[in-house]
C-alpha cells in the first residue's frame, strides 16, 4: 500500500497538508525528523500514517493522558489497533496490553515519558524485545527549558536513541523559536535529522492598519458591512472594553465584554453566548481567546496599539480558522506606542525592559509600514516571503497616494549636491537644513540645502524608503550605506517622470497628542494618585521614565 492509499482508506482524506507527504517519506527512510506545524496542522498524521505501512510497534511518547485516550479511541475506529498504558489502568488491563504487544497486535503505544523510564528497568526491557519500527515524541517542546511548557520528566528521552538504535525518532510540535528547535535536536540527539518547518502564513486573513482617529465611528463604518458576522474587539484597558460594548449596545449590536476583572460567572456566560453565536461581538482584554476554538470568527479587531508582533499575530490568528475570508484591522496612534513605552520599563530588570521595548518597536514599525505587512510578518517569524500578498492594505493599495515629483526631486538633488558619498541621516538633515555645526559649516552655501524643511524627519524617512523600493535611490553595499542615484533618477530629475508617495498616516494633530503624552498623563496621575487603566498582563510596577519616577514618588 502507497502513502496516498492509505490515506485515503483509513484515514478518509484525499490529499495531503503542508508537507505531510515529504515528511512521511523520511520516516519511511528510517531518518530522524523533526516537525513543526500549527495547531491542528495535522501532526498525527505524520506518524500515525507510517505506523500503518510499517510492520511493527510505533511507540507515541504524549504528556497529557486524558488526550491520549481520545487519539486511542478514534484510530481504533478507523480500524488501526492502537492502546495506551498509564497509570489510570488496572494491573489486568496493563496485562491485556502486555499481551497484545507481544503477540505483535498493536500498531501504535501511547505512554507517557515517566512511564517509559519508570523506577525499574522493566518497562523498557520488555519494549525492547519487540519489534518497535518508530518512536514519536508529541509535544517536543517540552524537552526544552526555553519552550513555555518544559516538562522535567521530557529529559528521560534523551536516552531513546542509544536505547533504540537505527529506530527513526519523529520530534513534533507547534510552537518552538530558533532556540528552541536546537535545543530539542541536541536533547533528543536525533541523527542527522531532517527539520520540517510548515508556513505560518495564514492566507485567508488581510490585514490592514487605520491611523486611529475617531476610533468611535472608525469602528462602526468597519462593522457597517459586517452586520451578521461575529469578530472579536480587542482594547488595552478592562475599563474601554466595558464602555465600548456599551457603546455598540447602543448602536443596535449584540456585544459583550471581557476582562480578567468580571466575576467568572459573567466571564462563563459571556463566553458561552459569543460561542453560541447568540452574542456576535465580543469586546475584551487579551485576557480573552486562549483555548477559545470558534471557528466563524470574520474579524479582529485591535483599538489599541498591542505589545508585541507575537500578541498580535496570535490575536488575529483567532479569526478565520474555518479557512474563509476573514478581516483584521488595528486603529494606529503614536499615543498609544508612548503610552506601552513608558509601562515597558520594568523596574530593576534592565534586560527585560530592553527585550520588551525592542518588541515593541517592531510593533511600531509594523504599524508605520509602507510595504507588504504580510511579508514584514512572515519576516519576524523568520519565513520567507515575497514582497506582495495580495490582501494588505499596502498591496490592495488602499493607502492614500499622492504626486510626490517634487519631494523626489528634492531628495535625489540633494543627494548629487552631496556627491552621493552620505547615508540616510546625513542626507535628512542636509534637506531639513540641519544647524548642526558640522553639516552647516560643510554646506550652508549650496543652494539645495534646507530645501526640505517643511517636511518632518520622520517623513522624510518614510519618503526615502518608498523613494528606494521604488527604484529612484538605492542603497551603497560598500559598507556605508550611501545614498545614491540609480538609472531611473535622471527621468525624476528632468521631471520626464511622475513619482508617487504614500500620504503620511500620522496627522499633525496626533504628532502634537505624542509630545503632550507623558505631560498630560503625569498630571492625571498627579490628580488620581491611583493606578493608571493597564494591559492585563502588565505588572502594577510598571511606570514611566526616571525623571517621571522621581516626580512621582513625591507624590505617591
Ligand atoms: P495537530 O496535532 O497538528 O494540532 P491534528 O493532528 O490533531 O493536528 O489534526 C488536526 C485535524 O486535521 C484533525 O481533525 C485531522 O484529522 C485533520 N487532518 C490531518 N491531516 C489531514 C489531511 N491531509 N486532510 C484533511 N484533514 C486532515
Ligand atoms: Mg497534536
Ligand atoms: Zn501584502
């Protein structure tokens, strides 16, 4: 029997996912392998499938015994002999097993690690005198002290392979970073192993970012089109998240909140009607969605900046798991970016503070992105990715363009002024007429310098990489990263060719909430001497820079 056959037979399906197929070749190979999926990928599969073309015991290594009685019970529907041993059996259950095993009758043992490495040697010795054909370890992050579920006892396998030699181990999981996946192969000490890394890419989902406004009414005409469907509404504070369903109460929407703060009763309930579709709008803190498995979901929506790239992908991830279209929207203010800096500031814990402000920044870039923010995404989790998806705001060109010419021109004449020998920086202040005593001295006489002024820094930024990837500059690979003229400047520079740029997100008004931020909040705190509305999982420590702290602490 083919792969594909069996597939088809006993498991009902017609062709395979991700690289099932890739990955069940190796096996049959007898070559190590580790496999990386998202949930509900189809990692069972990968071992299962080989289990029944291969003449022997497959021994499942699983943490969690109440799951591997659901996995027993539904292969044995499917007409594949399969038991579990643990601890919840009687000594004449385990005996039938025994029994079983020996008379070559089962196709795939389900233990748990303990089980196998247990106070005796027994359990291993009697494994050894079968004909076991592959071992796969399920959950394999737990190995590992940098996963988020290391299991002490997961340390035991790493005896597997000298106990087991020349038997194919099969490593899965669906959750490991680079640091991670190394450590499960040293642990593990998989031979020359083949690493399946599937796309995290979830295609059915566009993402889009709004400049946050009015969010209010920014919402409802999201929502106008929307009427029927169910989406989840995160906020950063327990407390908008109760004003907002109120709110979309009273525009005539089924909504409810969420929040670690509500009685678990109303959490429960809350829960229960929004899985039920009797509640279309779920309004909630990122309290809310773990373990939550609705697949209708159409949108996410975010109406305020989240922490971090990880947060956020897994937040939206919640929508559209049935595989249909589906939406997520953020609404975008560099309020917000200096709101989450100043809680990032871990007290006593420089190098935490360091990573989540870093994480933070990523988020931030991601929300000023004037490129594909799929391919930005897919590039944070280290996948390859081309430059255009198709569905994000910035490649359904939903951003608002205007004719640029003029702010080209002035950029690249700059850059011949400057003889095409300085980077990005240099060349900013060059347009914005820095005073800086070096760059005035330098260039005060030429004609073009100051020539930008009116435009701010940051646009003059966002304006030379959209100047870039549209080919009119490009980027010296000599190590100082010069600005520099291509052969498509000269046209820009005659004016034979019109330039089009991206209108900036940021209006002036929010430039000018940005500077007043931390004034503004200091005085709040001042009034309310109280704990400001923080994240859920921000701890109450948390508070604003120094010179802040310092104010502070005269008034608390
Ligand atoms: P994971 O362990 O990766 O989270 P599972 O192995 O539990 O995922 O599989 C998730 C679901 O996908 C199961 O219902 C499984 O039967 C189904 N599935 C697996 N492979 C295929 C396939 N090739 N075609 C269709 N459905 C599949
Ligand atoms: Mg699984
Ligand atoms: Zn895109």
């Amino acid at each position: 029997m083919t792969p594909i056959q069996a597939l088809q037979q006993y498991f009902g399906y017609n062709q395979f996912r991700h690289s099932q197929e890739a990955i069940i070749d190796h096996v049959l190979n007898k070559q190590d392998t580790m496999v990386l999926m998202p949930t509900g990928g189809g990692k069972s599969l990968c071992y299962q499938l080989p289990a029944v073309l291969m003449q022997g015991l497959t021994i499942v290594i699983s943490p969690l015994i109440a799951l591997m009685k659901d996995q027993v019970d539904s292969l044995n529907l499917t007409g594949i002999p399969a038991a579990f041993l643990n601890s919840s059996q009687s000594p004449d259950e385990q005996k039938n097993i025994a029994i079983r095993l020996k008379n070559n009758e089962l196709r795939l043992l389900y233990v748990a690690p303990e089980r196998l490495f247990g106070a005796d040697n027994r359990m291993m010795v009697f494994l050894k005198t079968l004909n076991v054909v592959q071992i796969a370890i399920d959950e394999a992050h737990c190995i590992s002290q940098w996963g988020h579920d290391f299991r002490p006892e997961y340390l035991m396998l790493a005896g597997l392979k000298s106990e087991f030699p020349g038997v194919p181990v099969i490593a899965l999981t669906a959750t490991a970073d680079k640091l991670t996946q190394k450590d499960i192969l040293e642990k593990l000490n998989l031979h020359k192993p083949a690493v399946f890394i599937s796309s995290f890419n979830r295609e059915n989902i566009t993402y889009r970012v709004h400049p946050k406004k009015n969010s209010f009414s920014q919402l409802l005409s999201f929502l106008e089109a929307k009427k029927g469907d169910s989406g989840i509404i995160y906020c950063l504070s327990r407390k908008s998240t109760e004003a907002l369903a109120d709110d979309l109460k009273d525009a005539g929407y089924a909504a409810a909140a969420y929040h670690a703060g509500l009685t678990n009763d109303v959490k429960a309930r809350n829960q229960e009607a929004f899985l039920k579709d009797e509640i279309k709008i779920i309004v909630a803190t990122i309290a809310f969605g773990m373990g939550i498995n609705k697949s209708n979901v159409r949108y996410v929506v975010h109406m305020d900046l989240p922490k971090n790239i990880e947060g956020y992908y897994q937040e939206t991830g919640r929508a559209g798991r049935d595989g249909l279209a589906s939406n997520a929207l953020l609404l975008y203010s560099p309020g917000d970016a200096i709101k989450l800096r100043s809680f990032a500031t871990v007290e006593n814990n420089k190098e935490q503070s360091a990573i989540m402000l870093k994480k933070l920044d990523d988020m931030v870039n991601y929300c000023q992105l004037h490129a594909c923010r799929r391919q930005f995404l897919m590039h944070y989790f280290d996948e390859q990715f081309p430059d255009n998806c198709g569905s994000c705001d910035f490649c359904l060109s939903e951003f608002t363009k205007f004719d640029g010419t003029l702010i080209a021109q002035k950029a690249l004449s700059a850059v011949t002024r400057l003889k095409e020998r300085f980077g990005a920086n240099y060349l900013i202040d060059f347009l914005r007429g820095s005073r800086s005593e070096k760059i005035w001295a330098e260039h005060k006489s030429l004609k073009t310098y100051g020539a930008g002024a009116d435009i701010s820094k940051a646009d003059w930024q966002r304006y030379l990489r959209e100047l870039i990837s549209q080919g009119f500059l490009r980027v010296s690979e000599d190590g100082y990263s010069a600005m520099q003229l291509t052969p498509k400047s000269e046209a820009v520079l005659k004016g034979d060719l019109k330039v089009e740029l991206i209108a900036s997100q940021v209006t002036d008004e929010q430039e000018h909430e940005e500077l007043n931020y931390e004034a503004e909040l200091l005085a709040d705190l001042r009034h309310k001497r109280q704990e400001i509305a923080i994240g859920e999982n921000l701890p109450p420590y948390i508070i604003l820079s120094d010179t802040t702290l310092l104010e502070l602490a005269t008034y608390l």
